[in-house]
C-alpha cells in the first residue's frame, strides 16, 4: 500500500511539474544541490531530458541550471515522493 501512495505521489509531482513547463509559469523550487545544500529559488522550468552519461532526467530552468529531478525535493506546495516527510523550514522573508 504505501508503494502505492509514493507512486501516486511521485505521478502527482511529476505532473505538476509538465504543467508548470507547458505554462512557462513561475514556481518555487526547493532542491538538495550536490553537496546536499537545500536550495530555495523562484524560477522557470523550461524541459526535462534525460542525461545519458549520468542516467538520469534533468530538468533545465530558464536561470540555465540543470538539476536532476531526484534532487527536486518540491515544486509550490507540490512535494516529490520521496521528500513527503520533509518540513519547510526555509523562511520566505
């Protein structure tokens, strides 16, 4: 059962993430870079593609960063699957 809360989790996220590509709209995006620093920024996704020499998709931001979606901890109120027990704790001031 909870396979298949995180999995409609994860659909719910990765939809709202095309949504928000197809829009072109501002989101706030909340993300662990490589060095796990979380990451707070306002910004626009503009596509996902896959990178063949880290085997992994990639989402590209109008800001002309690429994050690889399993960093993406959340898009809006929007959380990826497996970042659901994550608190926001940044400060939006």
């Amino acid at each position: 059962m909870q396979t298949s809360v995180r999995s409609d989790q994860q659909k719910k996220f990765e939809n709202y993430l095309d949504n928000s590509i197809q829009e072109r709209r501002y989101i706030k995006l909340q993300y662990f870079t490589d060095i796990h620093e979380f990451m707070t920024i306002s910004t626009i996704a503009l596509s996902i593609n896959e990178d063949a020499t880290k085997h992994e998709k990639m989402v590209n931001f109008n800001t002309g960063e690429q994050i690889p979606l399993s960093q993406i901890v959340r898009i809006d109120d929007v959380y990826a699957a497996k970042y659901v027990h994550i608190d926001d704790f940044s400060c939006d001031c």
